[in-house]
C-alpha cells in the first residue's frame, strides 16, 4: 500500500464492511485486507482524532497525528495479537505513542528556541520572532557546522517536523541512533549559540 491518505483510501470503499465484526475487522486487517483498513479508519478515526487533539490543543496537528496512527496500524498489522486485547485499544495505544511522539517533537522546537534566545542573552529578540531567529540561526550557520549525520536529523524534526520514530522509517537508521545523534546534535549547537550571535553570523 501506498502511503495515500487513508480518509481517501477509506472513501474508495462502500461502508458495506460495516456489518463486520471487530474481530473480523481486525483478521482482514492483519491478513493485509487494505478494505478492512479503511473500516478501521471509519471506525476508529474520529476517537483517534479527538484524543490527539485534545492532547495538543491543535486541530491540524491532531489530523497528522490520526494518518500517522492509521499508517502505523497498517505497518504494524503484524504485531496485533488478539488474545492481548481488543483492536480498539490497540489503536488507541498506538494513539497514545503518537500524540507522545508530537509532544517530544514539540518540547525539542521549544528547548531550541530557548536556546537561541540564551545566546542572545538579555537583548533576545520578541518570543513572536523566535521562530524567525530559530531559521535564521540554524539554516544559515549552526546546522552547517555539524556533523551530515546530526545534520540530517535535525533538519528532518525541525523542518520536516518529523517525530524520531518517523526519522528512523525515513532513514532507515535504528531508533537508538536517530535518538544519538540528535541528542548529540542539539548539545553541539546549543554551543555553538553560546558563543554568541556575533559568532553565529561570521
């Protein structure tokens, strides 16, 4: 499957998959029934969707958040069980690792931007310019100082706005080492902005 947006690949079917139970529901979908996909979004999308938003105050975001939980669905299939409990709840716990997943990507923004600010120090520009400064600083110097690795992480949640989970997917990389390597490049340029913006700009 494609990665489309699964609202148009639930509107290529009829609800006639309607009259199907879960269980059954969650069997098509891990045989890779893409139908029963599209009646796991109808069923569950709207729930999925309320929870994130609800979690991140953020109606578009909580419509990324819901393709990225019904792509992870798909992805997953195969690691439903069952006898583990109903696929309700699986969705709704991959719900919960995505609207985390969000939140972190959030915190790693804000954490930069403070960042920035500090370099400033009391002569920082307004908090409604911070994202202005944050793509100044870091596309025109501080990103260009890092290593390809760090660079590419970093480009991808910053201007991507992609989670590390969905950097691993992207690069193939592992987990642990998307996670190093951002740890690793967030430290590196967070010095290189304490040497001050005089600096940054040379």
């Amino acid at each position: 499957m494609t990665e489309q947006p699964i609202a148009a690949l639930a509107s290529r079917w009829a609800p006639g998959e309607a009259a199907l139970a879960d269980e059954e529901v969650a069997r098509g979908l891990v045989a890779g029934d893409e139908a029963c996909l599209a009646e796991a979004y109808r069923r569950w999308s709207g729930l999925v969707h309320t929870l994130a938003r609800r979690s991140l105050g953020d109606t578009e975001e909580a419509s990324d958040v819901t393709q990225q939980v019904f792509l992870g669905v798909w992805r997953g299939r195969g690691g439903y069980r069952p006898e583990r409990g109903a696929i309700g709840g699986w969705i709704v716990g991959i719900t919960r690792r995505r609207i985390a997943d969000a939140l972190s990507a959030r915190t790693r923004r804000t954490e930069l931007v403070a960042a920035v600010g500090s370099a400033y120090g009391p002569a920082a520009p307004a908090a409604g310019h911070a994202e202005a400064v944050l793509d100044r600083v870091v596309v025109q110097h501080g990103l260009a100082r890092l290593p390809a690795a760090q660079q590419r992480v970093l480009r991808l949640a910053f201007y991507a706005d992609l989670t590390q989970t969905q950097i691993a997917d992207r690069t193939g990389w592992p987990l642990g080492t998307v996670k190093s390597h951002s740890r690793r490049g967030l430290r590196q340029l967070r010095g290189f902005l304490e040497q001050g913006a005089a600096d940054i700009y040379t």
